[in-house]
C-alpha cells in the first residue's frame, strides 16, 4: 500500500504538470504521448495510454474525440476548422483536465458507463450525446451538435475508449469531486477577492478575462468570468462545486489533490467572487431549468427553492443549515 500511494501521488504531479503544457494549443500534441497514467502493477486506476488507441476507423474517432477535448475551440470555436459550434474560445480541457483523465477533476472515465442518467436539471433522463450537448450549450455558449455528427460520434468513442481502458469505476477516489468541509459562515466575496490577488490574478488576470493565445484561437489561462465564460447554470458558477475544484487543482502550478494550497474556505471565498454576478457579468440566459424545486442543488442560486432559505443562502451558504434541514426531511440533498 505504501507503494501505491508513493506511485499514485507521482500520478498526480504528472498529470498536473502535463495539464499546464496543455494550455498552450502549440503544445497539445507534445502532450499526446506523455499521458500515461498508470498507479501500480496491481491496481490500474487513471490509466489512458493513448499509444493503445486501436487502429482503424474506431481508432480515428477515438482520437478525433480526444482532439476535440484539448482543442476544441481550434477545430469547433467561433473560427473553428471543422465548424463554428462553440459562443466562446474556452476548451473541454479547461475543467475536464488532461482529457478528462485527470483524478479531481472533473473525470469522465466512467461517464460512459453512467448514461443514459437522470438529471434533476433538466427533470429527465438523458442521453449522453444530450449531456455532451449541455456543456457545449451552457459553458461554451454553443448550438447543439446533431447526434450523428462526426463530431458527436468521435466524443462518445473518446469516451467509451476512456472508459473501456481503465479499471476506474464510481466508487474509485478522484472519480467524484474531492470532499471538502463546508465553513461554518457565509462564503465572502470580499475576502474572496483578495485571494484572488494572490492566488488566481497571474494567470487569469486582474479582471479574469483570461490570457489568449498570440494567434487568437484560445486561451493559454480561461476567463472566469465576462460575457465569453460560462454562463450561470454551469456546474462552474456553483460555488460548491467549484471550490471541490479549485482546492484539488489551483493554483494549477502548485496545488495538488493531496497537497493542496488553497483551504476549504478560501476556495469558497474566491468561488463566490469569481461567482457574484452583481461583480461580474456573465452572459444572459432566460432558462435556470430545475422543474423540480426540491430537486435543485443546494449551492443553485437562482429560486425558487422547495424550502425557506434564501437565494444568499443558497448561493453563498452557510449550507450545513441547509443540509441539515433536508436531512431531518429524510432526503439526501445535492450538491
């Protein structure tokens, strides 16, 4: 065991560093074959060996749909080769690190395996080429691919191969976001501010436009926020979630899962500013889904909300008071 976690947290460092090589779309391909995940002889965990991909015309979708995860905004972005799908210049990478490979970071390993799925967003079953859509529709501000597009079938073979190619399953750590302790008080965006200054402000930027790259197809660091970031909805702007994020991945040059830089509650404080739309702007959207009330998340501001609290409460917290009252309800609330 010792070993395995000595060779798991060497993972980790390797996967971090090849994330920050593919921010730079010069550097996507140099990433390619250097994105060998393996934990140990015993226990293949986040392990995709892109050397593996199968030859054939299953294997040319399967890369095609990794190409689209690290450069999507070159070959589906506003100026897109292949097609002007995507509102904004941002990548599947952005969040979905390494590919989606990434433990912590919004893996999709086995997302294949777990559509079609409920969603209390949307009040329905969906399919995965409709999921695919979602974030193509609500962080990327995009139209819809078809579901038989070239592009549609090349995501879910990347992620069918993803899926096929390792021995993660729903239960492995780095799966699911990482757990973090909620803070006892209202996150602040006042002192989230400032440790954006500190933590965030060098590569995002003062005002969190992002850096773009010289030739003006994407970004070397993402916007967090302005009318080209992803639109309130996203699992992004839920403060819950992005704080699990942001203390398992940023600051993206230092941190780590199991060495991480920013506590609980400062991850908190920066989600709520980077997330306070009376700071911010975002681009508009008229549909906050959830038909459902007593279904939405409990970090989803906007109501109206199946119990008392208030929309602050909801998008700022506390939210243990709000856990605990679905609790005594019988129901496990979402998050």
């Amino acid at each position: 065991m010792k070993r395995y976690y000595i060779l798991f947290g060497f993972c980790s460092l390797l996967l971090l560093a090849v994330n920050f090589i593919s921010c730079n779309e010069n550097n996507q391909e140099k990433k390619a074959d250097n994105e060998v995940l393996s934990s140990s002889s015993d226990s293949l965990l986040f392990y995709m060996d892109t050397s593996r991909i199968p030859k054939g015309k299953y294997g040319d979708e399967v890369r095609y749909g990794r190409d689209l995860m690290l450069r999507t905004s070159y070959l589906i972005g506003p100026d897109g080769i292949k097609g002007q799908v995507l509102g904004n210049k941002m990548n599947c990478t952005n969040c979905h690190e390494a590919g989606g490979s990434k433990p912590y970071s919004f893996n999709l390993q086995t997302t294949f395996r777990n559509y079609p799925q409920y969603r209390a967003r949307e009040g329905k079953v969906l399919s995965l080429a409709e999921r695919v859509n979602n974030c193509i529709m609500h962080p990327h501000l995009g139209k819809p691919l078809p579901l038989d597009s070239k592009e549609m079938i090349a995501f879910l073979s990347y992620f069918k191969w993803i899926s096929d190619s390792s021995n993660v399953n729903h239960t492995t750590p780095g799966v699911k976001n990482l757990e973090i302790d909620f803070p006892a008080r209202a996150a602040s965006p006042e002192k989230g501010e400032q440790l954006y200054a500190l933590n965030c402000a060098r590569c995002h930027g003062a005002d969190g436009a992002g850096v773009m790259q010289a030739d003006d197809v994407t970004y070397i660091y993402p916007p967090l926020w302005g009318l080209k970031s992803y639109q309130p909805g996203s699992s992004m702007h839920r403060n819950i979630k992005m704080a699990q994020w942001l203390v398992a991945n940023m600051p993206q040059d230092l941190a780590t899962h199991n060495k991480p830089v920013l506590t609980a509650e400062e991850a908190f404080d920066i989600a709520s500013f980077v997330n306070d739309d009376e700071i911010h702007a975002r681009p508009q959207v008229t549909e906050y889904q959830y038909p459902f009330f007593e279904e939405k998340a409990i970090d989803y501001d906007r109501g109206p909300f199946a119990d008392s609290f208030s929309v602050e409460q909801h998008k700022f917290g506390p939210y243990k008071p709000i856990i605990d009252y679905w609790k005594a309800k019988g129901k496990k609330p979402a998050y």
